[in-house]
C-alpha cells in the first residue's frame, strides 16, 4: 500500500468506520485506492504546463506548489470525503 492508501485509510479508520466495516478486503481495498489516487495525481501534473522561468528555485517552487495543489484536490475529491456514504465500497477502475 502507497502513502495514499495509507492516508485513506488512516481517514477512513476516523471518520468513516461504518463504511470501512463493510470492505471485505481493507489490504487490497486501499493498496488498489492508493493506486488509483497516484495515477489521477500524476495525470494531473501531466496535464498542467511546465512554468516559464530562467531561475532554477523559482521554476523548483512553482512546480512543487502545483504539485501539491493537485494532490490536496484529488485526495479531497477521492478520500476526504466530508460524511459516510454506502454507495459505493470499491474504489473505481
């Protein structure tokens, strides 16, 4: 399991234990989420444009904000969901 996957899991083991409760196979379920979560993160970086800028550090640091701006997005659209739900105990894909 990726750092991901922990972390949903960790979130999931907080606030959402009913749901977790349900899953079959937590290992599998968060090893298989924390997949899912890199490949969108990384499609994302993919997708933005590379900053223009002759200094190193500046271009280093715009970089790493973007970075980190896609992953807050994504880890709140596929974990930090704000209430439990049941519809749905299998990540996607």
């Amino acid at each position: 399991m990726n750092d991901y996957g922990a972390r949903a899991l960790e979130h999931w083991q907080r606030a959402r234990p009913g749901e977790l409760a349900t899953v079959a196979d937590p290992e599998r379920f968060f090893t298989d989420l924390g997949r899912q979560i890199q490949a969108e993160i990384q499609r994302r970086i993919d997708a933005q444009e590379t900053p223009e800028s002759d200094d190193f550090v500046e271009t280093f640091g715009l970089l790493n904000a973007g970075q980190m701006a896609v992953e807050s997005d994504v880890m709140r659209e596929m974990v930090y969901l704000t209430e439990e739900t049941t519809a749905q105990t299998e990540p996607a894909g």
